[in-house]
C-alpha cells in the first residue's frame, strides 16, 4: 500500500469513528460534552411509549397511534438489525402472512408503509417511531481531519487528529414515540 493510501484509508477511518460516536450520542447522549440522545433527553411515560413482554403486529399499531398525526407524514421507524429480524420479520398476520416487507430497489425496509432506519446503537428490543426533522443537529463545519509531522520529527511519527464539533437534540419531543419489548 501506498503512503497515500495508507493516509486515505486512515483518514476515512477516522472520520467514521467521529460518524459512529455521533450517531451514539443520537441515541444515549448525556447532553453534556455531547449531544442529547433520543432515550436520554425525551421523558417517556405512557403518554409516548409502550411496553410489553413479546411483541405483536397490534403492538407497533399502538406505536404509530401514539403518534400525533402532524407528525406522521416524515416518521420512521428506527431499530436495530436485531429487533427487526429476531421480533419484527417473524410477525404475520392472522391468516400466517408476514406483515414486514422485503426492501424495495435501494434497500429500503418498511413496516405499514413508513422506512425502517437501521441503527445497531439502539438497544436490542427497543423501537423508536417519530419524525426525525424534529431532531435537531448542528454540525458547523464537519468532521476535520488534521496530520502534523512536526511533533513526531525526530522519531519519524506522524499524528493523525480527527475532530468535530456537533450538538443535537429532541427539537420537539411528542414527534417521537418509543416501543419496548421487555421480555418476562
């Protein structure tokens, strides 16, 4: 491998850990140093989440209910592969058809006609349905990636420093519902 190859890997590499910890912080962010997460900074109550101890096709329907409607044209679905495949893919319907459907072109999976977002940051059980427009997220100038070869001049070694600047948060928290699958 090339000098330069090994830098633009490098560089990629660390421009998808920042990607990763801010995706992270989306869900479970204290709010404090880093953005505020969907399950950290919304108060759930039983006002916008559901609990139940195995899921069921009349669960992810209250889900959507739950919803105000002025919010259900953009909203999604967001959970991890895991929950969908383990608890969502296996539903059907009373006469034994499945009610999840195949991606289309492009790979997009719906559930009742909204997108599926896939985002192994969320716990395992956990299904977030709301209109992410109302998440907010500032990222001014991306993600930087820096190289200096002077620090490392006598010993050979070049520091690599990758570096964002991002702040987030529930904009409006009743956009967003949350279903749990709590198992007995």
């Amino acid at each position: 491998m090339t000098v330069s190859a090994f830098e633009n890997y490098l560089t990629q590499e660390l421009r998808n850990s920042i990607s990763d910890a801010i995706n992270a912080a989306i869900v479970y962010g204290t709010g404090t140093g880093q953005p505020t997460g969907l399950l950290t900074g919304i108060a759930w109550d039983n006002d916008n989440s559901i609990e139940t101890a195995t899921l069921a096709a009349d669960d992810l329907l209250d889900l959507i209910a739950l919803l105000p409607a002025g919010y259900a044209g953009g909203a999604k679905f967001a959970m991890s592969y895991a929950t969908l495949f383990s608890q969502v893919y296996p539903l059907k319907t009373s006469i034994g058809e499945f009610i999840f459907a195949s991606p289309e072109s492009g790979g997009v999976y719906r559930l009742f006609g909204f997108p599926i977002v896939i985002d192994d940051n969320i716990p395992a059980g956990t299904i977030i349905f709301g209109n992410f427009k109302y998440y907010g997220c500032n990222v001014p100038q991306g993600i930087a990636v820096e190289v200096s070869r002077e620090s490392g001049f006598t010993s050979g070694l070049i520091d690599y420093r990758a570096l964002c600047i991002a702040d987030a948060k529930p904009i409006i928290p009743s956009a967003f519902a949350k279903l749990t699958v709590k198992a007995a």
